[in-house]
C-alpha cells in the first residue's frame, strides 16, 4: 500500500515548505514493499476542532488550525524522528481513490507506525506533569480530562488502540509527555482512589471510557480484539456523522475495509467484516433483530448496533459456522430456565462482594439488576434463572414461552458473558439479545443450531 509521509530535510529542496523553522516535504512510502526496509515513523492523533487555515501543501485545501502546532509538539519531544504521518498533510487531496484508500486504511496505518502520539489541550499539561511525577492525580485534573474532547472521540480510538506505543502530550513547547500505560494505570489508580463521601467513577463517564481504550490498546494486537469489545467502548465515544462510528470500529478490527464500504451501508460493512474474520461477536447488542427467515439470530441491517452493556470485555470473538443451510454458535452454553443453584449463588455472591456493590438483605434477583445498571445497562430488569446464574433479555420475555439461553464463552465480561434467548413462539422462532450473570463452564461449551 502507497502513502505520504511528511520528510524532515536538512536542506530546502525544490519540493519542501518550510514549517516552524524545518524543512518538509511529502514523500511517498510502499508499507507493504518485500526486500525493502520499511522507513520507522510516528503517526500523530489530534481533534481537528472547528477553526481552519491554508494547508502548506496545498493552499486550496483547508486543514485544521491544530495540524501545525501537533507537528510541532511531537517534534519537539522527538527531535530525533524525521518521518510522520498526520491526516490534514498526508491523505492524498487530488487523487480521489488514493485519497478513499488512505482514509479506508488508516487503522493499517496507525499499527504499523513506530509509535503513536496524541495530542491533547494546553489545559492538560499540569495533569501530565502531574503524571510523570506521581501515581496519584489531583480531582481538578480529573476535571480537566474528563472534558478534553480527544478522549472521547470515535475516530481517536482506532489511532490509540491500533498503535503499537502510544504516548500523550499537548500542545505547546512544555508539553510533558507521558507513556500510554504509565497514562492508565496512574489514572485507573486515581479513579479507584475516588471516595464515595466525594465524587464517583459516574461523575466520569469519558475518563471510564477512556481507561477501556487504554486496557484495548494494552490487552489486545492490531486485528485480535473482538467486535464486542470495540462496540461497548465506541458507544461511549462521540461522531459527528452516525457513519462514522462504523468507520471508525472498522479500522479498529481491520485493514480489508475498502471491499465493504463502497458497496454496503455502514452498519452491514461492519457485520461483514466481522462475518469475514469469524467473529460473530457483533450479534450481542442492543439491535433490533432481522426479520427474515433463519436470520432472527442476527442484527437488523442499517440500524446502530448500540451495545448491551457499555463495559470491557476480554475473549477473541464469538465462533460460528455454516453447516449446508444450518448456521451454528459454536463454543457457547446452553441453559434452560430453573432454580438458581448453589454453584450460581456462591459466584454471583463472591463476585458482588470483590465489586462492593452489596445490598443488605437483598436476593441476587434484585441486587444484580441494581448493579448492571450501574454499570449501564438499560435492558429488562426481569431475570430468568437458570442453574448457573440469571438471564436479562433486553426485551422482557413472557413467562408462558418455550426458551433456551445461549451463552458465549470466548467473549466474557468478569461476571459473565453476552447470550441470547431463543424464543419458541406458534409461528416463528425469535431471539433476544441480553446479560448472562452467573458462572460458565468452559467444559460445558457446545453448539448451538440457530438458523
């Protein structure tokens, strides 16, 4: 694959522009060239914002006013890198499919570059020094991170998670920079730090969101975490169009997106994807189901996909498979609904009391519904129990249906899995999407015919 990157020169050359003092030009790179030494660079992550200027490229295209000043920033910190990569100077602007391809590959990009730097606020810089000199932040600083817009958008998160070493500074000839995993688990300490008697983990709904793309950038390589994971994470990230969002999940699991996108609605182009790599893990969310014959199991196309639950998860994906006209789950847990056991109550009540979310006197019937709200989930409080642990469809099942659960075991949340209810009705079989909270047996893995 051909791209630019932007070459810092000793000379000025026929083809450079000056830039705060140095030397660049655009240079074209082959990333998937055999026999050659790939060239080390550094990609640079910033918000674009509103304000616009002349690119020095290419007066006749606008780029954002904090194009310049990131360069800037990052050179100033790695005075020893000559090659970048940065969207406003890099993605080709006459040539239209170059310009879809780049775009198209970006997540290919960022995971094959050196290192990855974002680019924060000038507002960040106490916090970050702050960070290279403690474990522990001061709640103002929280305050500040919590509205900084690189950590909550869309596209920020496939350049974060995809890159082989992130590093964070901001703006300015002071910035500190600080690694990404110093980055979470100072802030991950400092929010477990966070007394009840002042603010909560709720009082930051984006730094949750952001120490979940941190873990995704630590915890799993380019292409290996699962369409669960992404989803869940960029539900609690902001875009300006709903494509967007899918563009952006697609580069977090993918390079091969441009077969899909040109010819298929974003929210199909990514259930695709996901089909192509083997990773079903897409049908555990919050959508609506497909109304066609034996495809009640799968996501409607063109909706939003939203997640279950908007919380970390770990596994590689949800397997299935194709067997003549019958698709298959593979690697889940079948249940029937009954009486919670022992073997259910004793983990629901060991993993309650290691979380502190315990209600005195409360029945695991009540307390869980309070606690995966907690966690944000916005589903049917009404559990079906079963010998392992209780069942929330999104959608409330009524009590004189036929059921079985399904549940995953290669996709797992701490207290549980994602699954699905199969819903044995006069006419049609249905699905609904929900929260399995209790134990799974790895040895009790089967699968499951849902077509």
């Amino acid at each position: 694959m051909l791209i630019y990157l932007l070459e810092r020169t000793v000379l000025a050359t026929e083809d450079s522009k000056e830039i705060d003092g140095h030397h660049w030009r655009l240079a074209p790179h082959n990333l998937e060239a055999t026999g050659v030494p790939g060239i080390p660079f550094t990609c640079i992550s910033y918000v674009w914002g509103k304000e616009r200027e002349e690119s020095p490229f290419h007066p006749s295209f606008q780029i954002s006013s904090r194009t310049i000043p990131s360069l800037t920033a990052v050179t100033l910190h790695l005075p020893s890198r000559t090659h970048f990569w940065v969207d406003a100077l890099c993605v080709p602007v006459d040539d239209i499919f170059a310009r879809n391809e780049t775009l198209q590959s970006m997540g290919f990009i960022y995971s094959v570059a050196e290192e990855v730097v974002a680019i924060l606020s000038k507002d960040t810089y106490p916090m970050l020094k702050q960070m290279n000199e403690t474990d522990l932040l001061d709640a103002a600083h929280l305050d500040i991170l919590e509205k900084e817009e690189w950590v909550v958008r869309a596209w920020t998160y496939q350049e974060a998670v995809n890159s082989r070493r992130l590093f964070l500074t901001c703006e300015g000839s002071d910035g500190a920079l600080v690694d990404g995993s110093n980055f979470l688990n100072r802030l991950g300490y400092t929010l477990s730090r966070v007394e009840v008697g002042g603010l909560t983990k709720k009082n930051y709904p984006r730094l949750d969101a952001f120490e979940d793309l941190i873990a995704d950038y630590m915890l799993s390589a380019y292409q290996e975490r699962s369409a669960l994971q992404v989803i869940a994470n960029m539900d609690r990230r902001a875009h300006e169009y709903p494509q967007d969002r899918f563009f952006a999940m697609m580069s977090a699991i993918s390079s091969t997106s441009s077969s899909f996108r040109n010819t298929l609605d974003p929210c199909e182009a990514f259930m695709a994807m996901c089909e192509q790599k083997g990773d079903y893990s897409f049908i555990y969310t919050a959508a609506e189901r497909d109304t066609a014959p034996g495809r009640g199991w799968r996501p409607a196309t063109g909706g939003s996909l939203p997640a279950i639950i908007p919380w970390h998860s770990w596994g590689d994906g949800q397997p299935a498979r194709k067997d003549g006209e019958e698709f298959y789950l593979d690697s889940v847990v079948v249940f029937r609904p009954q009486e919670l056991q022992a073997i259910g109550k004793e983990f629901i009540t060991k993993w309650l009391a290691a979380s502190k979310m315990t209600f005195p006197d409360a029945s695991p019937e009540v307390t869980i519904p309070m606690a995966l709200q907690a966690m944000g989930y916005k589903g049917s409080t009404e559990g079906i129990s079963t010998s392992h642990g209780l069942f929330f469809p999104f959608k409330q099942v009524e009590g004189d249906k036929e059921i079985e659960i399904i549940v995953a075991t290669k996709v797992r949340w701490t207290f549980g899995a994602p699954g699905l209810v199969r819903i044995q009705e006069t006419s049609m079989t249905r699905y609904e999407p929900g929260v399995f909270f209790g134990r799974i047996e790895n040895g009790d893995a089967t699968s499951a015919k849902v077509s």
